[in-house]
C-alpha cells in the first residue's frame, strides 16, 4: 500500500512539473494600422497581445489536445469604418505542420490558409473574448470559428476525416453568424458560392470523405516522407494528385471549395516539388486540379519555378 502511494505521489509530481498541452493553437498575430490616424492607432495598442493570450490560454475542443500546438499566424490590416472603435480589417491567416523527420532538422508545411476580407467589428483595449457556440459575437465568433477550422484541418493531417469535431463545431458557430447577418457566412446562398458555411458543411458531406482521405495521404505517405526519400515521397504525391483528378472529374459536379482551398495554401509548394519532375502527367493534373496556378505550373514543368515566398 505504502508502494502504490509512493508512485501516485511520483506521477502527481510529475503531471504538476510537466503537465499535459491542452491548447490547440500557439498563434502569433501582426497588426498593421498604416491606414489608421495616429490618434486612433493607442486603442488598438493591445489588440495583438489581447487575441494572442485568448487564442493561446483557449481550448477549442473537448478532448484533450494530443501533441504540439499547431503553429499559426495571422496578418491583419485595420482601416476605419464609420463609427469610433469601429474598424474594417482584413487578415490572412496561415497554419503550419511539422513534419516527420530528424529531430535537428524540423521542416514545415503550411496546411491551410485563408483571406478573410469581410470583417468588420468594435473593438476596445481589454476586450471579452469568449468562446460560446450560442450567443454571436463579431470578434469572438470569427476568431473562433478560424480557430476551428484550423485545427480541422490540421487533424484531417494525421487521420483520414480526423478533424469532424473541430468542422462541426465550426459549422455551428456559422449557422449562429449567418443568423446575425453576418457578412459571409450565409446558408442561404447556393453552394457552389463560396461562403464559410459552405466550405465547412461541404467538407463534412459524404462525398468529400475520399477528397479528404487523399489530402491524409499527401501528408501521411508523402510529405512526412520527404526527409526520408525524396525522389519516393515526391512520386507517391504524384499518385496521389492522379487520383484525387480522377475523383475529381468522375465524381464531382459542381465547384469543389475544399479543393480550392487546398490548392490555394498548396500551389508553391507542389510547383517546387515537382520542379523539372520528368513524368509530365503530373502537371496536367496540376493544371487541372487547379487552373489558377498554370503558369507555375508551367515554369514547374520546365524546371524554371523560383519559389519567392
């Protein structure tokens, strides 16, 4: 008895000493006021230090977070809107994924990016945010629901559909905007539009399960191989793209938004990897998966893309 006490004050000490990351996200945000008066610039002194320590101290899910947290970044550009403490901001955010190799050597690849344009909101320095998935809130619920998204995308890395309970959280906290009128949110526009309910009810359909379970492999039997075998990680991601056009054109009709979205954070990155590839097919499919990016894709075929990032 004296032994098992002696071990369950070991693991207390432990737990306390080391405990458990709980948080999802370790966010680092920069603020750009070039477009904000001087005078107004000393209420928004604190906003970067404000949604970092909510986003940092936060979890978003009810399990425990197994791991690191994902590294993310935002970028905003505050302009005035109408009213005192109102602003218009615009903001890209960008999530990273470590990947598996030698420990000395820690490599990155980004896992989703998104441009929000339409945000608009008051703020004051200590402002309350919350997380609530039942009252709206034009600060909170935004950076919520990115937040969400974030980490669905980021689990959707490690398990094939990994990220459902982030995404139907987030699907949640859509519905709740676009009954406040939230700009962009809206349920009620077809879905072939691109709105945050949209993407998000779209990539928890069914028919997406195989679209998703492809982007798993990109990572899992491609990207996480890279420091291993290159020249072998680099054809599996081949393969994978072939398959992913063949679903693509057999099974999907209308404009897929996931698909965007993934070739959006993805194009530099697949145009240097393949970068003077011999196999050309490749970039057929490239161009087709995403016919934004041809032309890296064409610089790509002939060994000529410089990635500038």
């Amino acid at each position: 008895m004296k032994f098992t006490k002696y071990i369950a004050y070991i693991f207390l000490l432990v737990c306390i000493a080391f405990p458990a990351t709980s948080q999802e996200i370790k966010l680092k945000v920069n603020v750009n006021l070039d477009r904000i008066n001087y005078d107004s610039r000393v209420g928004l002194n604190n906003f970067s230090s404000e949604i970092e320590n909510y986003v940092n101290s936060q979890r978003f899910l009810d399990e425990e977070w197994e791991g690191d947290p994902i590294p993310v970044e935002i970028n905003t550009i505050f302009s005035h809107a109408e009213r005192k403490n109102r602003y218009k901001v615009t903001m890209l955010i960008n999530a990273n994924r470590l990947l598996d190799g030698k420990e000395d050597e820690l490599a990155y690849s980004s896992s989703v990016q998104f441009y929000e344009a339409e945000w608009e909101f008051e703020y004051n320095n200590g402002g309350n945010l919350y997380l609530s998935l039942t009252k709206y809130d034009e600060l909170s619920t935004m950076l919520n629901f990115y937040m969400l998204m974030v980490i669905g995308f980021d689990m959707d890395t490690y398990q094939a559909s990994g990220g459902n309970p982030a995404f139907e959280k987030a699907r949640n906290l859509a519905i709740l905007a676009s009954n406040e009128k939230a700009l962009g949110f809206d349920i009620r526009k077809d879905a072939a539009n691109f709105t945050k309910y949209n993407l998000v009810n779209e990539i928890l359909d069914m028919r997406m399960q195989e679209v998703r379970r492809l982007i798993f492999a990109y990572y899992v039997n491609g990207m996480d191989k890279i420091a291993f075998n290159h020249d072998e990680a680099v054809v599996e991601i081949s393969h994978i793209l072939n398959d992913l056009a063949i679903y693509k054109r057999d099974k999907l009709m209308l404009q897929n938004h996931l698909i965007s979205i993934f070739f959006e954070t993805k194009h530099n990155e697949l145009a240097s990897l393949f970068n003077g590839f011999a196999d050309k097919a490749v970039f057929e499919n490239l161009k087709y998966l995403d016919p934004t990016n041809t032309a890296q894709y064409n610089k790509a075929a002939e060994g000529t893309f410089l990635d500038k990032q």
